[in-house]
C-alpha cells in the first residue's frame, strides 16, 4: 500500500510534531530540553521521518501567547493522527509515537520533576493526540 501525502497533509504534519516541541519550550522547558525534543522528531522513522526530516519552510506558528499558539497546533496534532489514521493506521501510531517521545526528551534535561505547567502542556499534548 502506497501512502500518498499532500503538501498541506505534510505541512500539517509538521506544523503538529515541532508545534507540539514548541509548546513545551513556551510552557517553560529549557533551551536544552527543547534542543532534545528537536532531535527526537528528526530521529523518526518510516513516512513520519520522512515528512519530518524534510527541508520545509511550511511551518508556521504564529502567536504572541501560549494559549495562541496551542489554538494552533493542539488542533494540528489532532488533525495529523486523523489524517494518517485514514490512510495508513501504522503511521498514525507511529506519529503518536514520535511526538510523545520528543515531549518525554525535552522534559528529561531538566532536574527532578517537571514544573506544573511543563507537566499540565505534556497532557495537553497527549490529549489532542489521542482525541482523533
């Protein structure tokens, strides 16, 4: 079975994934953790790596505040499990996969427990992922 993205299929894949390392860094996770998280998404495998690991300028995120900026991308990672769902439940899995190993990246350089927001966003994340 062939998988075919769009470009906006893509573009929303990637927007959710380094949106969602974005939200972290916004809800408080050192310039470290995030480099981590970073690292993490370009780490990925099978289609998901791919459309990750692309040169891209179709990200956009936009916002002068946290919560403009999770009305942007929780939405995202929403939308990019149901889209792979549709079309390759694998992927979709695998995409889940990713973005909750580079939130638990970014949250792991710093010292002893996450604070309470770094830990309410990790939720936040984990919900949209799991609301498709």
């Amino acid at each position: 079975m062939s998988i075919t993205l769009t470009d906006s299929d893509k573009s929303t894949l990637r927007t959710a994934a380094y949106g969602a390392v974005s939200l972290m860094a916004a809800a408080g996770v050192p310039h470290k953790g995030v480099t981590h998280g970073s690292i993490a998404l370009t780490s990925a495998t099978g289609l998901v790596g791919h459309v990750l690991a692309a040169k891209s300028k179709d990200i956009h995120l936009q916002g002068k505040s946290v919560a403009e900026l999770a009305d942007q991308v929780l939405p995202s990672l929403t939308a990019a499990i149901g889209l792979l769902g549709e079309q390759h439940p694998g992927e979709a899995d695998n995409f889940r996969s990713t973005v909750l190993v580079a939130v638990e990246a970014a949250v792991q350089p710093s010292k002893g427990e996450p604070s309470p927001a770094v830990a309410a966003m990790a939720r936040k994340i984990t919900a949209a992922l799991d609301a498709a």
